[in-house]
C-alpha cells in the first residue's frame, strides 16, 4: 500500500513538474516570439532601406541616362546624312519615353515600398519621405518669414529714429 502511495506521489509529482515545465515555455514563449519578432522587423526595415538607396542609384542613372543617350541620337542626327535621320529622331524620341518610363517605374516601386513601411510600423502618410517640391515650399515660407521679422524690425527702429 505504501509503494502504491510512493508510486502515486511520484507521478502527481511528475505531473506538477511537468505542468510547472509547460507554464514556463509558455511564459518564455512570448519573450522568444518578441525577439524573434522583433529581429524580423529590423530585418525587413534594413531590406527596405537597402531597396530605397537601389532605387536612389537607380534614379540618378536614371537622369544622367535622359541626358547622354538622347544626345548622343541627337548628335548622330546631325552627323549623318539626310536619308537616315529619320531613324534617328525616331530613336531619339523612343529612348526619351523608354528613360522616362523606366524613371517613373522606379519611383512607382519606391513610392509602394515606403507606403508599406509605413503601413507596417503604422506611421501615417505624413512622416513618408517628404517630396521635394514640399521641403522647398517649406523652406521658402521659413524665409519669407525671417524676412518679414527683419522687415518689421527695420520699420520699428526707422521709426524710432524719426521720433528721436
């Protein structure tokens, strides 16, 4: 009878540990799933920074190519004689649109990577890449209103002059 209690002592014991054992995975678990998770998540922000410098290179090859092969066609128009320029204004005029579809293509995919980005680090649309034309405007109201503080500044100390 005793061996019987020992016996039924030992697996009640066994099962506390084991019970013990999966609480602990299961509050471990969550740590783990964190890191991991977190390692996922700075892996894919560094690939989506690695993407966004791609396509900036992509850009600017882009734009030096818009200048170089239409005037090398544009150069060989004038060079050559009469009876092929044709085929070289058509060219010249293909690879214009071809550099410019390729250009708007890139930032088209660059502008979905980001969209993305955001999305996922649930930032709004505000805190994406500022285009230029708005850092610009920005820059551009910051001045005007530099320059109407100093304007101001001028009329009050003019006219205190004036009273003086």
């Amino acid at each position: 009878m005793q061996d019987k209690d020992r016996n039924s002592n030992k697996d009640s014991n066994m099962d506390n540990d084991m019970n013990n054992n999966a609480n602990n995975n299961v509050n471990e678990q969550p740590l783990s799933d964190d890191k991991r998770l977190r390692e996922m998540y700075d892996k894919l922000v560094g690939y989506e920074k690695t993407i966004h410098e791609q396509n900036q290179k992509r850009i600017k090859i882009g734009l030096r190519c818009i200048y170089i092969i239409p005037l090398f066609f544009l150069v060989l128009l004038m060079i050559v004689p009469d009876s092929s320029k044709i085929i070289f204004l058509v060219l010249w005029i293909v690879s214009l649109f071809a550099i410019a579809v390729y250009l708007i293509g890139v930032e088209y995919v660059d502008y979905k990577l980001q969209e993305k980005m955001n999305e996922i680090s649930g930032s709004d649309a505000q805190n994406m890449s500022v285009s230029p034309v708005v850092q610009i405007e920005d820059r551009v109201q910051e001045i005007a209103e530099r320059v109407e503080k100093r304007f101001d500044t001028m009329q009050q100390s003019t006219g205190e002059d004036a009273e003086q």
